[in-house]
C-alpha cells in the first residue's frame, strides 16, 4: 500500500517551474498553486497582467490533488435550508454558482487541451436510512421545480442499476455532476497558466506579507517579490502569516483509499452506473470509479487536524471497515493507496470570496471545493482587473470562529456530536 495521493502518483510532474529566484515586480501575486490560485493566475495572463505564483510545495500539492475525484453541481447544503436562510434568489444563485463551476472546468479543459478523463457521470445523493430518504425528496421536490430540473428521485428498486448494495433506500440524481482526473487537470492548469504568461515557483513558501507602498512585499526562503495586488488561495494549508484568515477556517481531515483496479465483474456487482455517490450521513462516505477501475472510497473518519502517514493509516482502517459495510463483496480487495488532506471548513460551510484586510482571496470551499475553485479563482482575477465578478459570496458575512487561532482544539468535541445525531436521526 502506497500512502500518497492516487491523483498525485498517477499524473505527470509538472516541469514548467520558474528556475532562478523569487524576484520582481508583478501585476499579481498569488499565493498557492491549486484550482483557484491557477485558475486566477492563467485568467490574470490572459489578459496581459504580470502575475507570479508562489506555491509551498508542489502544484496540487493541498486540497486539489487531494480529494475525491467528484465535481457534484448545486450546493452540498440544503437547498430548502439556503432557501429559508437567504431567500429564493440568493439560494438559485448560490446553487448556480457550483455547476458554473462545472462549465469553467469543460471550457478550459477543451480551450488546454487538457487530458483528464473528464465525464459527465452525475451524482447520486444516497439515503443511508429511510427518514433521511424523506429528506432527500423534499429537498429534491424544490430544487426539481426552481433551479435544476435535471434532476431526478430513485426509489430503493431504481438503484439496483446504480450501485451493488443493499444498505440504501433510495436517492436523488442530479445529472450535471461530473468526474475528472484530478492530478492531471490540476497539472494541465499549472502549464495553461505558464503557458499563457505566467511565473510560477515551486517550494516557496510565503513567510512574510507586508505592505509596502501602494502594494505588498512578498517573502519566501527564494527572495521576494512585490505586486500591487495579492491573492491568498490557500485554503486549509493557510499559514500563521494570515492570521484574519486562519481564525475564520478550521482544517479538518478528509481521507481516501483507492483500491487495486476492479475487474469487469467486480465493477458491475460494485458501481454500474459508474457515477459519483455521497451518503447522507453526518459523518458519511463519498466514492467513485477511478479511470483505471479502482473504487475511490473516502469520509471524514476521524475528526482531526493532521494528515500524516500514522493519521491516514488509522483513517483508512476505518474506512476499509465502511466500505466493506456497504461493499461486502470488497471486503477483502487489496487497497493500493491510503491518503488524507485537509478541508478548510467555514462555520456555516459556504466558501468566501472577497477582499480583506487589503488582501483577496477565495476559500473555506468546506470539501466541496473541486467543483467551484476555479471558477471562484477567475471571478477574483475578474475583480482584481476591476471586472464585473458576479461574485455569489461577496455579501455573506464571515466572523471569526469563536476561540479558535488556526488550531482546531475541539474537532474530537465536534466529531462526538455528529456521531450522536447520526445514530439519533
């Protein structure tokens, strides 16, 4: 078993890293070279500003190249709860927001020419106990009739054609969801961006952000850099350095398996409809089929802030005791790749995207992220040209989480919790 990222060990390296030092004056600088940073920084040089990337690691090193493969459209909420909380037009617009998302990924897939197995495959939202079925259809009911009318209601026989077991009780479809390679598209990106003029630097942390003038100073253990205007995408992986952020996201682990490639047999007994899946659970699983037919399976497992090697390695025994619960017939399949990442939850769970505190940035995607970050990153490069951004989370209000400075002390609390109401509910 490999304990790294199925998306990161099967994908090219990106090699378009600038070579020499952090240096210069730009346009903008971004800091972290994920969908969002990319997605902004190839938008920003399209349109003739000099912009910079600096990214800590590598390209997809955090969120991007670390999740589950899934690009589900429509909010991940309620959308009767969005619609009471924020009225009708806000929760559409919201909703719309995430299979726009969608359509930007097929655009620069297709404007690359980048090669990532992208699909159309719709997701199923499945009901893990019958009250939750009842849920799921009034929530679908509403989003049907006002904002996505490709949708549909799968009754428990419906699944049968749709996934290998018996531990659900129905769901609903939402045909626009789709899937993609997620480390080859987040290295295409990387090339698009460098291709149409960007810089980007790879293992160069920013330690320091400062105002310097009109702009801000960048420093890194390369040198720096200065540029009028900083975009901060960096999600869970967001540094000391930006502490007004740090207190508005929690980290929180998500973590992955992905078995060995499934035979043709064992794929039409597991997935054969070979869509992307989420339980309704609190504290529930999320899988897909990969390219090559491994079964992607992943959850949050433990409520916790590390994703090390000892960490994923006690998540992923968990979540090999899940799949085998809902996949009998997997119980004993060989696993290939355990890894983890880390999510940044906001206390709500919708993103933000904005300015503050002189910076922009776009963030707290809460595990939904795939499917709208690049999207959210050329709507900041947008407004960063002075552009009309339609911006769907501009007006959403962000305080701070009480008592929290960027290490989440009370995710055991937290976890505790949803455990009691998944077992109550």
């Amino acid at each position: 078993m490999k304990f790294i990222s199925y998306w990161h060990d099967s994908s090219p390296a990106f090699s378009g890293g600038a070579r020499g030092p952090v240096q210069g004056h730009y346009d903008v600088a971004v800091i972290g070279a994920g969908f969002t940073g990319l997605g902004a920084a190839r938008r920003l040089a399209m349109a003739g500003r000099s912009v910079v990337v600096l990214e800590a690691r590598s390209v997809g090193f955090g969120a991007s190249g670390r999740n589950g493969g899934h690009l589900n459209n429509g909010i991940a909420h309620s959308y009767l709860a969005a619609r009471a909380e924020f009225g009708p037009d806000k929760a559409r617009a919201l909703y719309r927001a995430f299979d726009a998302g969608i359509d930007t990924i097929q655009t620069i897939i297709a404007e690359e020419g980048i090669d990532c197995d992208f699909r159309r495959a719709g997701k199923l939202k499945l009901a893990s106990k019958p009250a939750h079925m009842a849920g799921i259809a009034r929530n679908y009911q509403a989003i049907h009739a006002e904002v996505d009318p490709d949708t549909a209601l799968l009754t428990r026989d419906d699944l049968r054609a749709e996934i290998g077991s018996d531990a659900f009780h129905g769901a609903m479809l939402q045909k626009k969801s789709a899937m993609m390679h997620m480390g080859r598209f987040v290295t295409g990106l990387a090339e698009a961006a460098v291709r149409r003029g960007a810089t980007l630097h790879e293992d160069a942390a920013v330690t320091a952000c400062t105002r310097q003038g009109r702009g801000w100073r960048l420093e890194t253990p390369k040198g720096a850099v200065t540029a009028d205007q900083v975009l901060l995408a960096t999600g869970a992986y967001t540094t000391e350095a930006f502490g007004y952020f740090r207190r508005r996201l929690v980290p929180v682990g998500s973590f992955l398996l992905a078995t060995r490639p499934l035979t043709p047999s064992e794929v039409a007994a597991t997935l054969p409809g070979n869509r992307t899946c989420v339980t309704s659970l609190n504290i529930g699983n999320y899988f897909r089929l990969a390219p090559d037919n491994r079964l992607i399976f992943g959850g949050r497992a433990r409520f916790s802030a590390r994703s090390d090697q000892q960490s994923d390695a006690k998540s992923g025994q968990i979540l090999r005791r899940a799949m085998a619960g809902i996949f009998p017939h997997l119980a004993e399949v060989e696993v290939d790749y355990c890894w983890g990442g880390l999510v940044d939850m906001t206390q709500d769970r919708y993103p933000r995207a904005g300015q503050a505190d002189g910076l922009w940035y776009a963030m707290g995607y809460s595990g939904h992220g795939a499917q709208i970050a690049t999207h959210l990153g050329q709507i900041m490069a947008d407004r960063i040209m002075g552009r009309d951004d339609g911006n769907p989370f501009a007006d959403l209000p962000w305080a701070a989480v009480p008592f929290h400075t960027g290490k989440p002390w009370f995710l055991p609390l937290v976890g505790l919790y949803y455990k009691a109401k998944d077992m109550l509910q």
